[in-house]
C-alpha cells in the first residue's frame, strides 16, 4: 500500500469532513468532530484561508491519518510559527511512519512559507508516551503550563452548537 500525504484546498470538503470523522475516531471522541460539523461554505473559507493546514494520510484512498494545524504570524518580527492543533493515526496504522511523513510535509510547507518553528502540545502530559517519543524524536521538549480562559458565556454557546 502506497501513502499519500494531501494537503486540503478549498475545493476539499467532503475529504475535511472524512479527515474530521477520523480524528473522532483515533481519539475516541466522535462527538466533538462530528457532533456539529460546519457547513461547507465555512470549509471552503477555513481551507482556502491563509492561516488554516489540513493535510490528509491516504493509503488506497482511505483517510488513516491527518494534521490540522494553523499559521501563527508574529508582530515582531516578519515570520510566522506553525501550531499543529491535532495530529492522529488510526490505531490500525500506527508505528508505520504516518505521523512522521505527515510531520515531514508540515515542515515543507512551513518553510514555504516562512515559519522558523512548528510546535504541538501533548492534552493527555506525559501518559502519552507514543506522542512524547515522537514529539522528542523530531524536535526540543520543553515544559510549559498551559491555561484555557473562557470567554463570555452568552458569546461562547451562540458559537457552539449544544452536545
């Protein structure tokens, strides 16, 4: 089986969709990207955005793994960071260098644009082994907190629908 890495333009909604319905599933979480899927009007705006990178993991047409992630531009200085907001393979199809490839192109695309850093947070801390292996195999590690701070409830349930 071949792999395929493709990166989502604005004419690849239905592929985002499959890309989200897969996240849902590597994380055992179908509800949060499935649940309220947007219309594809909002996904042809978010694909064909400057600050948005999906990217797609195919073997035989089938959709194993994904990166969505976003360009950060910086104030101070004329670059931009890349954040990689989620990052999955299917259980099936771990531990063959899915995530590693998928990260490869993000680095492409990074220097294409101009971003001096990719970085990616690990939700689950150090249980998560398998990302902590990858993430120190191809980068720094450093320890930082991380804080959510909620905006004004009315705002926020008008933009989220209810689950």
């Amino acid at each position: 089986m071949s792999l395929i890495i493709h990166q989502l333009t604005s004419e690849d909604t239905n592929l985002m969709e499959t890309l989200s319905a897969m996240f849902g599933e590597a994380f055992g979480d179908m509800g949060t990207y499935t649940g309220c899927r947007p219309s594809a009007d909002y996904l042809r705006r978010l694909l064909g955005g400057d600050s948005f990178i999906a990217l797609a993991a195919l073997k035989d047409g089938v959709v194993v793994g994904g990166i969505a992630a976003y360009e950060l531009q910086k104030f101070e200085q004329e670059s931009s960071e890349i954040y990689i907001y989620d990052l999955a393979v299917l259980a099936d199809h771990r531990r063959e260098g899915i995530a590693t490839e998928l990260i490869s192109n993000l680095k492409r695309i990074a220097v294409q644009r101009g971003a001096y850093v990719i970085f990616v947070q690990s939700d689950k801390g150090i249980e998560d082994e398998p990302a902590i292996g990858l993430y120190t195999k191809l980068g720094v590690r450093e320890d930082v907190l991380h804080f959510d701070i909620a905006v004004e409830e009315a705002h926020n349930q008008a933009k989220h629908c209810d689950r």
